[in-house]
C-alpha cells in the first residue's frame, strides 16, 4: 500500500515488527500492518458452565498465548495512532476486514469514524483508485461480521461444553469434546 501511494520510496521503519512512511499530496502518512485479528471474543466472567452469552472483545494475545505474535503490532498501530489527524482503514475487501478495521478503529484507538480504502487487488492503480475514492465502513458488513463472531462464540463454547460435561458426568473423567458451527456439520458429514 506504501509503495502504490508515496510519491517517492517509502521509508520502512522497524525490524521485526515494522511499518511505513512516506508523503502523498503534501502529507504525512504511516502504513501499518495489522496481521489479522487483534481481537477476539472471551468469555467476561469466571466459570465453565453453558450457555454462555456474556462475552467481551478484548486483545488477541490477552486471551490466547498462540496469538502473542500479535501484541507488537497491536502496541505499534496504538502507538503511532495516538497522534494521527485521521485514520484510514485498509483491510481486506471483506467482512472480515471490515470487523477488523472496525476493532481497531473502535476498541484501540477509540474513535467513532474512518475513511475506508476498499481493493480486491494489490495493483498500484487498484489501489490509488482505492484511496481516490475512499468510502467508509460499511455497516452491514460490520454488523454481518460481528454477528458472525458472537454465534460462533455462543455456538461452539456452549455446545462444546455441554459436550464436555455430558462425557464428565457419565464416564466420570474429564476430556474436551469440541464442537461448532462449522466442525459440528462437517463431522457429522463425515
């Protein structure tokens, strides 16, 4: 995205964890990967028990260790956000990358609105025409996203662990048996 819209080389900052700078029509601007979902949903409250519905958005590599990767990138849009004039979300053309532009604008940096650079290619002129005619989130994608992420959430912790707890209480030893809105259907099947 830098290098389609600077108007010289943009200058990559950071090793392992990096992002962009560069000027464009007089301006300052920074890329900055997010590397996928930054939050996830967990449970708000203690206990295993089922069903389960109180849930919150919180940072990824709060509530699952695997997701540690993302804590410096999640550090470092906050950390070069916190300053910017505006925002401007590039995520993938879909709804996940509407959610997850959504979060990020939302949850970590607190702000209410956004413009929205959409693109199904990495093209340089798919992409300038993208930030010529930038748009904003699109609710119902959001909304269609969030929904998405809540059901699979009450789906598969409560059937998971009803599940679980049948097999405890009828054999008497604790094992996971795990299940969801797409694992479920696809083992039946098979």
């Amino acid at each position: 995205v830098a290098e389609a819209l600077a108007e010289d080389e943009p200058k990559r900052i950071g090793e392992k964890v990096f992002y962009y700078e560069f000027e464009k029509d007089g301006r300052k601007f920074v890329v900055v990967p997010a590397v996928g979902h930054l939050f996830t949903l967990k449970q708000s409250d203690k206990g295993w028990y089922y069903p389960v519905f109180n849930v919150e958005w919180i940072p990824s590599f709060k509530a699952n260790h695997m997701a540690a990767f993302s804590e410096p990138y999640f550090k470092n849009i906050e950390a070069l956000a916190k300053d910017a004039d505006d925002v401007i979300i590039a995520t993938d053309y879909d709804e996940e990358g509407e959610v997850i532009g959504y979060n990020i604008l939302k949850i970590l940096l607190g702000r209410k609105g956004a413009a929205r650079m959409k693109f199904s290619t990495m093209t340089k002129e798919e992409l300038l025409e993208s930030y010529e005619h930038m748009t904003k989130l699109n609710k119902n994608l959001v909304e269609s996203g969030l929904a998405r992420h809540y059901l699979d959430f009450y789906w598969g912790i409560s059937l998971t662990r009803a599940l679980t707890l049948s097999i405890k209480s009828h054999a008497k030893r604790f094992r996971i048996l795990s299940t969801g809105r797409v694992q479920g259907p696809v083992l039946h099947m098979l």
